[in-house]
C-alpha cells in the first residue's frame, strides 16, 4: 500500500477523532448525552472503522479470501486473536 493511501486513511480517521473529541463531544453534551458515552464515541468509532476498511483493503491487495489466511495476516490484533482463541506472540 502507498504512503498516500496509508497518510489518507490515518489521517481522516486522526482528523475524525480530532474534531469528534474537541467539537463533537461538547456538542453531544450540550443534547444532554452523558460526557461518558459522548466522548467513548467520538474515540472509538473512527477508530473501530479501520476494521473493516482493513479487510477491504487485504481483499484489494490479492490475498485469498479464507479464514485461516486472514487470522494468520491478522494474528497480532486482538479483535480477531482473542474470540478465536489465537494470541499474539505465537501461542496458539
């Protein structure tokens, strides 16, 4: 992948949680959503969008579409490693 493709990604899922943290939150507050639940959202969505962007771009790249090739491309996350049993650092 290009480091204009990487640089794009990062950086509008940086800038979503940039403005979320900063603007979004306080404007969820101000509606009367809990800081709690306001700020965990504008943290984590941005971030738990990558997910499926990067199966999208594995698909993209060529690789076989299998469960044990992407559990192997992926051992060392941990949404995958730790519901599949499979952890990071080899122990399977």
């Amino acid at each position: 992948m290009s480091y204009l493709v990487q640089l794009l990604i990062f950086g509008i899922t940086g800038s979503l949680v940039y403005y979320g943290v900063y603007y979004g939150t306080p404007l969820f507050i101000k509606k009367g959503v809990p800081l709690i639940y306001a700020f965990w959202f504008f943290l984590w969505f941005p971030v738990m969008s990558l997910f499926p962007v990067s199966l999208l771009l594995y698909h993209l790249e060529g690789n076989t579409w299998t469960w044990q090739n992407i559990l192997d491309h992926y051992q060392n996350v941990w949404l995958i490693s730790v519901p599949t049993g499979r952890f990071p650092g080899g122990v399977r």
